[in-house]
C-alpha cells in the first residue's frame, strides 16, 4: 500500500515538474548540470580528471531556428576546444547535430560540424555526435561517415531500444568506428522500438557483442547495473583489450557505480554538460527519474529550514 502510494505520489510530481518555478528545478538539479558557464564546466571536469575520471562536455542548447543560432551552437564548441586545450583537459565534447543545423539542411549541417571535427582534430581532440530521436537517425548515420571518410576523430552514438540498430552497426563494419552506446532517451513507437526494459537490454548486449566482435571502440553508456555486470563478463569472456572499451556515465547520475567501476580499473568517462539552456535539459533528467522527483518534494518541503 505505502509503496502504491509513493509511485502515484512519483507520478504526480513528474506530471508537475514542468510548471514547477524555474529557480525549484535549478535548485534540485543541481547535481546533473556543471553550471551556467564554461569555466563551471572545466572545474567540474578538473576535479574528475585529478581522480582519473575523463569526461565529454557538453554545452546545453535547444533546437534552432535558423543559421545563424547553427553558427553560435558552433561557436561554444569551439571555445570548448579551447579550454580543453588550454586547461589540459582529459575530456572530449559531445554535439546534438539538430543544434548544428541538421534539422535544417544536410549540407550546411556536414559544414558546421566539420569545422568542429577539424578543430578537434589540430588539437589531437576528438568529437561525439549524439543520436536524436528517430526522424534524424538516418541523417545522423549520413553524417557521420560522410565526416569519416576525412577524418578518424569522430564518433557516433547508438540506440538499444532501437529495432534497427543492430543493423546499422552491422553496416558500420567497415567503419572502424567509435560507438557509444546507449538504450536511447527519446519515446520512440512500438513499430520502430522495445518497449520493456528486458528487451532494450537484450538488446544492448547482443550489440555490444557485435561492436566488440568486430573490434570497433565502444562507450558503453549506461547506469543500469544489470548492463554494467553483464559488460563486465562479456570483456573478461572475450578477452577484450582495455584500450578498446570505456564506461560513460552521466553527471550525478549513480555516483556509487561510477566510484566502483573506477576503481574496478576501468576507464570511465562522465558526460558534462553545462550551459545557460539548463532548464529543459533538467527537466529531461527529472521526468527521467521519478524517484528523483519524489526527493524534490521531500526537499521542496525542507527548503529554508
Ligand atoms: P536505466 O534508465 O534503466 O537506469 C538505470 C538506473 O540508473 C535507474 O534505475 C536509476 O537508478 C539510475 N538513473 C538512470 N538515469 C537517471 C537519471 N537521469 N537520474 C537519476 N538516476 C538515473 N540517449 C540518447 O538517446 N542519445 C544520446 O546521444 C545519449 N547520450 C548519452 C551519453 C551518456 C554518457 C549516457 C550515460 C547516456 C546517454 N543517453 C543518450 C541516455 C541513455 O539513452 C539513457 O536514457 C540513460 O542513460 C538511462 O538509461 P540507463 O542505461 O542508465 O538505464
């Protein structure tokens, strides 16, 4: 009864998640978000990198409008680069091609994101694209091996839940690619996509299997346990060298695996996302988990005492 009870409660603060005051959201989602400014995003990912941690950073952003707000997108990025460079920073940058102009035009989208790559690449950097919901999959596919034809720093992410991924890494054979790895954070349809947890799961480790059979680089991205364990095995099983996988986890999300798979002497690499767009990213994070929501009402309530 009291657990039925905390679920509805859960529930119901999701629901409400996205009317709470902005300064309630910030207030809890503190943990998972570096800070408005770039320089909170470098002394977050210094303070991983003092504990071998490495990081990917992220500057928070919504989808565009046109040109130009593609060009300023481009531009945080490649101060990113700088800092990284001038700080000597054991982190790469992860980019949502949509912010980038691939939800407006294919071709100007390859130009943009191309000068990152190239940027990244004089500095002996590297860049992820992410994966966005399922009408940019294939455009993202597009992309990224049209970029990889020239260069060898760029990586693409793929999605568990996604029926299809297994065949697109299939494809990708050849490519020599670094994956990350992911179930995938977007409501995708039943047609297209697992709807339980077991089935994305399953799913995730038979492609894992795939990536790592064909000796591509894999970020395996997950928080789940279950994953983790089963990762574990199939590199010991398969005797799998440790400069061919690495552990990515999300910033203040299950901090206890993190240390673990840490000192488990595995590479992990924590993604760092910052940015004046906080908002909705929180907003993701929160709806994500609602037991999360449930620890906001709890400190909603003890705020100011
Ligand atoms: P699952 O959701 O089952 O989580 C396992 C446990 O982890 C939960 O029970 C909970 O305890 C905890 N947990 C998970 N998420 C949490 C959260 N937000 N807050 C608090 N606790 C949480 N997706 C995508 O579509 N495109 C992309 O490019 C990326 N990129 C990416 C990079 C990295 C480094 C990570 C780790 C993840 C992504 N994702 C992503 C998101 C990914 O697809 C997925 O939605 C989340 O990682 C949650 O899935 P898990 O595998 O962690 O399992």
């Amino acid at each position: 009864m009291e657990k039925i009870k905390v679920e509805f409660l859960n529930k119901m603060i999701v629901n409400v998640t996205e009317v709470m005051p902005k300064p309630v959201v910030g207030y809890f989602s503190k943990r998972y978000i570096a800070g408005e400014l770039l320089q909170d995003g470098v002394n977050v990912v210094k303070n991983f990198n003092s504990r071998g941690i490495f990081a990917t950073m992220d500057v928070l952003g919504e989808s565009i409008k046109n040109k130009e707000e593609a060009v300023d997108a481009q531009n945080n990025a490649l101060q990113v680069y700088e800092a990284i460079n001038k700080n000597k920073l054991l982190s790469n940058v992860s980019v949502k091609p949509t912010q980038l102009g691939l939800s407006i035009d294919d071709d100007f989208a390859y130009e943009v994101v191309g000068e990152l790559v190239k940027k990244a690449k004089e500095i002996n950097n590297f860049l992820r694209i992410d994966m966005e919901d399922s009408p940019y999959t294939d455009k993202t596919f597009n992309l990224y091996k049209r970029l990889r034809k020239d260069y060898d720093n760029v990586g693409v992410v793929v999605q568990a839940k996604l029926r299809r991924t297994y065949d697109d890494v299939a494809a990708l054979k050849d490519y020599n690619t670094n994956f990350r790895l992911c179930k995938g954070i977007y409501l995708e349809p039943e047609p297209i996509a697992y709807q339980s947890k077991q089935e994305v799961r399953d799913n995730y480790l038979k492609i894992l299997e795939l990536m790592l059979k064909n000796n591509h680089y894999v970020g395996i991205a997950t928080h789940d346990d279950y994953l983790v364990e089963n990762a574990y095995k199939m590199i010991k099983d398969m005797n799998v060298p440790k400069d061919k996988f690495e552990f990515q986890m999300l910033l203040g999300v299950k901090e206890n695996l993190r240390e673990k798979i840490n000192n488990d002497g595995y590479k992990i690499r924590i993604y760092v996302p910052f940015g004046k767009d906080w908002y909705p990213y929180s907003i993701r994070r929160l709806k994500e988990n609602p037991n999360m929501a449930g620890d906001i009402v709890k400190n909603f309530f003890r705020m100011g005492k």
